[in-house]
C-alpha cells in the first residue's frame, strides 16, 4: 500500500465532481495556514540568496539527487542536500530567518523534523497526512499550536474587560462547527468544485482570518470527509425521495445519458420527471452509477434497473428519453422485458441529437461522424488536416480561413485595425462607437459553433476579403527580391493561397447555410427543455420541450429543408451544397418515420385542446393513411395504458390569473406553432 504520506493523487472519487489530481511537493513550500507567512512568503528573485546562506552553512554539501523520491510531507518544507553518502534535511524556515543555528536532521530521522516544523514554526501536518508527536500531544491536550491565534488575539478583545468577553464568548457559540461544514460542502457541490479544495492552505487561511474559530474546533475537513458527507446527504434523504416517487399519482418518465469525467470515470447520470401528489411536476437525480464495463446494452440495463430498484418504482416507469446510440435500443428492450412493456414503445429519442446528426450531414456531407473523428482535438492544422478540411466544401474553406486568422496575433491585430479604421472613417455616429470584433473559432464539427462561426464571419466579410488582400501586399513587400519583384520560389501565406479563398458564390453558399442553421437553432430552442411552465424573461409565460412540439419541429424543418432544396437547383456546386441538403433531408426524415415506434409523440399532439386531430387533418391531408395509423397508435396508448388508470382525486384550487402569452416572436418556429394552434377546441 502507498504509505499515507504519498504525494500522489490525493482528490476525491470523482462523486459529484471531477476531481483534480495533487501535483507533488516542489522544493518551495505551500504554506501552512498557521505558518508566519512574513517569515516564508519570498520573492524568486530571493531564492539564490537564500541557497547561498544554506550553503554558507554546509560547505561540501549538494542538492540531492533523489531529491523527487522523497514521499513525506516534511520534505516540502526543506532542503534535501548529500554529501558523499550522507542525506540531511534542513528546515527552509530557518534558512529563509536567517537563524544562526538552522535545524536539521538525517533523512532517516524525518520524523524530528515533523516536531521541529510544529513546536518552532507553527506548521501542522496536511490532512491526512502523518503528524509527528509534538502535534499529537498537543491535539489530545487541546493546545493551540504555535502561531495561531485565539479569537480574542485575532479580534483585539481584552477579556479582562465583562463587555469585550461577553463579545469573544458571544462569537465563540455562535460559530456552530456542522453548519459550516454543511456551508462548505453545498458550496463544493454547487460549484463542481473538486474535493481536495478543501484542504487547501489557502482557503484555510481566508477561513482563519473571518473566524479563528474554524482552526481552534478543528472544522476543516479534508477530501475523503468532503465525499463520506455527500454520500451520507444522499443515504440519509434517499428515503424521503423514496416517499414522494411512491405517492406520485402518474407514471415516472426517466432520462439518462453517459459521460466521462476528466478524472476518467465513465457514469450514468439517471433522472426522473413526475407530477408529485399536488400535481406539481417535479424533476430529480436517481443517481449516478459508473459503468467500469463495456458500455453494451445489456450493462446499461443492469445499472438502469438498480437504480430504479432501488427506489422501489419498477411498476410506475413511463417514459425514457435517450439519444440514439444503438446500445440505447438494446438497453431499452432488456429494462422493457424486465419491467412489463415493450422498450421500443417507450423510447423516447432527444431531438437535439437528431438534429446534430442532421446538420452534420449539411454542413459535411458522406460520413460526418469519421470526418469528426479525424480532425477532433486537432492542434494547429497541419497541411493534410487542412486540405481535409477544404474538401468538405464553403463551411470547410472558412473553418481553415477562421483557423489561419485566430491562431494569429499578427493577422487578429490587422483585423482589428481594419475594423477601427473604417469606424473612423465613418460619418455615422453609432458606428463610430462600434469596437472591432474578433472571428468565431467552431468547436471541431459541433453544428451550434459552425453556426456562430459563420455568423461571424458573415458579419465580418468585407474586412476578411480587406485582411487578406492587405496581408499579401504585406508579405510580398517584405519579400522582394532584388530586382524589384517578387521571389519566384515565394509561397504566400495560406489564407493567401487563391485555393483556400472563399468565392463569391462560396460566401453564397455560406449564407445559405446560416439560413438553414438558424431553422435548427430556432427549434432546438423550443424542444432543448423539461416541458414545465415557468415565468420567461419579459413577463410571458410558457415551457420548452413539450412532447406534443416534436412531430412539429420535424415538419418544420421538413418544409424548409424542401425549400432550400429549390433554392440549391440554380447553384452549379452540386457535390457540397444541393447534394449535401437531400443528406440533412434524408437524416430528419430517418428519425421522423422511426417515430411511430413511440406512439405517445402523436398521442400527445392528438389529446392537445389546442392541436387536436385537426392538426394532423390539415398538415396531412395528402396522406390519409398516416392519419388512420396515427388514430391506430394513439387508440392503443389509451386502450392498452390509460383506460384502467384512475385519476386522483383533488381539491378545488383557487382560480389563477390566466397566464401571460406571449403575443410576438422573433423565433420562427414558435410562430410556426401559434399558426397551427386552435382557438375554439373540437370537442370529444
């Protein structure tokens, strides 16, 4: 086993947070909270003094060469120095206090060393870590160690004055030691903090100087306690979770997903959304599992269906919303088998991932996901990654431009200058006020960031096109050769190089592709949601991700895919522009049609008052089989699942004022639903 005094990797488990590692000790010291931290705290430029006084000291000695296999804590705090076979650590403190007599002991003898860093200097052991006796004792006597100071020294109370003990003593039971622990863990959790924060010197020092109450009762905690109280949060509250899923009146609709925390731990987060006994539509975390094996689907199942044991609601588990992993399908068909119904039924799919998949396909074509896997985590492009780049088309040639231009202190600064100039320039005041802006870096191929990229870049064209043609007079001024002209084997500068510019009809294209994106972006932004009510930024009120949206988003996008498909005849660049539309149709239109696995999607729209069967009468009135089969779907989910379910009894409740819609928006597919919404509701 690794002896408690090891240097390495100390963070907590990764439950709740990514923890950080802890890098090992580095010749200068982390100080103590207690330590003086006039007498250590030095600038580098002090260091080589203080190395000249050690050896002033120890004529013949040498830093040791086995200086980075020291494991105790002591070290941190001293100079490992040999000579011939002889190893000695000297204290740091005493060298850097100029001490005639700076203490010091063999290496076999570190313990001596822990003592003297206590009883001379005030310096405890880090948590966790191995205290010498000096601090032993003086923790089972209660005796403050050297350098800390009470609550009445750091507040300047006199207690032989009744008024200013009365005050100390009045300070010293107010501070409730659980309390701050409690403070101190909500405010890791909350803030994705990782464990070990909590040892940190310095934290411990803020906390000292607001209260030295939390060194005299000992309330800090170290990364290991910090997890042990989460967990016992989570035990201890689990049954009153238990309680409310039990008497929630309807089903249970469970989401999760995996993710990989930077400490390399592979979980599950698993959620649930429910109306409690009020009716009130509540949402939870169940848990966070790790899934150690392959993520197949029958190891998914298995932690899905622990959780939801564990909260004993196997017999009142609705719906799932997933991606569309296929480990997901296989997973959903084992929990489906264990707990009665078929998973294929209750598979939800979240839209936002159809659509990434979607608009991946738009913006690259054939295999978007290998083209993903070949550039993702790039450093700075090298040839071979750009031409890669350029030969998915328009949306390419700008992610290597936008590249070429971020990567560059000296092309960023020209644009900038371009910019500034022309605001100058102008007679318009408000452009006048105008700052330059800077291009948009994409995140690889995620679809939002290319869309923000391009946006950017829209708005910054004239300036690109300036940049580029000012940039090459630049360079080939600068590369003259001696008869005036340029040097035959010059190579302009990439974003130079006439193959790697956008044309005319390229920033067309790129256009275009901003039109489309922004249809995407607009009902992302409807369905990315838990479906609850809420109160909305100017006063309207209203919810995102409701079930009966989704059918209409895929319609939608659908009708101005179709749209832009007419568009894209007149343009002559069939491989990265018309061709790349039918396979972002093609996409959409593979998940529209497995949609009927899941009938509670018509389901919802059809039992909506302000949609109804008129929705699907008027949106498909050429296709009056998908009608029929959608009154099929929607026949059995009542039949086989609602018909037998009693609705629980509820109290009259005061009439609310009616809500606050909204009456205009710039978000078209919201329009898009006002103008298929009813206003007097069919009957039935």
């Amino acid at each position: 086993m690794t002896s408690p005094d090891s240097c390495f990797d100390i963070s907590g488990s990764g439950f709740g947070s990514a923890a950080e590692s802890t890098p090992c000790p580095t010749p200068y010291p982390t100080l103590s909270t207690s330590t003086p931290v006039s007498a250590l705290r030095t600038s580098s430029a002090s260091d080589e003094q203080y190395e000249r006084t050690l050896w002033r000291h120890f004529p013949g000695w040498a830093f040791s060469e086995r200086a980075r296999e020291t494991r105790c804590w002591a070290w941190q705090f001293g100079y490992d120095i040999q000579k011939e076979d002889a190893r000695r650590w000297i204290c740091r403190a005493c060298i850097r206090k100029n001490n005639p007599h700076p203490r010091h002991f063999e290496a076999d003898g570190i313990h001596n060393a822990y003592n003297h860093l206590f009883n001379d200097h005030g310096i405890r052991a880090p948590p966790g870590m191995t205290q010498g006796t000096a601090e032993k004792k003086a923790n089972s006597k209660g005796r403050k160690p050297p350098g800390q100071r009470t609550l009445a020294e750091s507040m300047k109370l006199d207690l032989h004055d009744p008024r200013e003990q009365a005050i100390a003593n009045d300070f010293i039971k107010r501070f409730d030691k659980e309390h701050f622990r409690r403070l101190l863990i909500d405010w890791i959790v909350a803030k994705n903090h990782s464990f070990s924060i909590a040892e940190e010197a310095e934290l411990h020092a803020i906390f000292d100087y607001l209260n030295p109450s939390v060194s005299a009762r000992k309330a800090n905690i170290t990364h290991t306690t910090v997890r042990e109280k989460i967990v016992a949060a989570f035990e201890q509250h689990k049954q009153k979770v238990i309680e409310v899923l039990g008497k929630a009146p309807g089903l249970i609709h469970i989401s999760f997903d995996g993710w990989r925390s930077g400490n390399r731990y592979a979980l599950y987060g698993i959620c649930c959304f429910f109306r409690d006994e009020n009716n009130k539509p509540c949402k939870i975390t169940l848990g966070l599992p790790e899934v150690s094996a392959r993520h197949t689907g029958p190891n998914i199942a298995a932690e899905i269906l622990d959780v939801i044991e564990s909260y004993q609601i196997q017999d009142k588990i609705g719906y799932f919303t997933l991606d569309n992993a296929k480990n997901n399908d296989t997973a959903m068909e084992i929990i489906g088998g264990e707990l009665g119904f078929v998973g294929a039924r209750r598979r939800g799919r979240c839209f936002g991932h159809t659509l990434n998949l979607s608009a991946k396909a738009i913006l690259f074509g054939h295999d978007a996901d290998a083209f993903e896997r070949r550039i993702s985590g790039a450093e700075p492009l090298t040839e071979a990654e750009h031409l890669i780049w350029r030969q998915k088309g328009p949306a390419g040639k700008l992610h290597n431009l936008v590249v070429a231009i971020h990567r560059s202190d000296l092309l960023t600064g020209m644009l900038r200058n371009i910019q500034q100039e022309a605001f100058n320039k102008s007679s318009d005041p408000k452009l006048n006020a105008r700052k330059p802006l800077d291009v948009i870096l994409d995140n690889d191929t995620r679809w939002l960031s290319q869309l923000y990229m391009i946006r950017r870049a829209l708005l910054l064209r004239d300036y690109i096109e300036r940049l580029i043609a000012h940039h090459r007079i630049d360079f080939e001024q600068q590369n003259k050769a001696k008869r005036g002209g340029p040097k035959k084997s010059l190579t302009l500068p990439f974003i130079c190089q006439p193959e790697n510019q956008l044309s005319d009809k390229d920033w067309e294209v790129v256009e275009i592709f901003a039109q489309i994106l922004s249809y995407y972006e607009a009902t992302i932004k409807m369905l990315e949601g838990d479906g609850q009510i809420r109160k909305r930024k100017r006063g309207w009120t209203g919810s995102y991700g409701n079930i009966w949206d989704v059918i209409q988003g895929f319609e939608f996008l659908l009708e101005q895919l179709e749209r832009f498909k007419d568009i894209a005849k007149d343009f002559p660049d069939t491989e990265h522009f018309r061709i790349n539309i039918n396979l972002g149709w093609q996409k959409l239109n593979e998940y529209y049609e497995i949609l009927s696995e899941t009938p509670i999607y018509y389901t919802g729209l059809a039992r909506h008052p302000a949609y109804r069967w008129k929705w699907f009468e008027r949106n498909w009135t050429d296709r009056p089989e998908w009608i029929d089969e959608a009154k099929n779907m929607v026949h059995d989910v009542w039949r086989f699942e609602y018909r037998e379910a009693t609705l629980p009894g509820q109290e009259p409740s005061a009439v609310e004022p009616v809500a606050k819609q909204r009456k205009t928006s710039d978000n078209p597919f919201q329009e898009y639903l006002k103008r298929n919404r009813y206003t007097a509701p069919e009957a039935g």
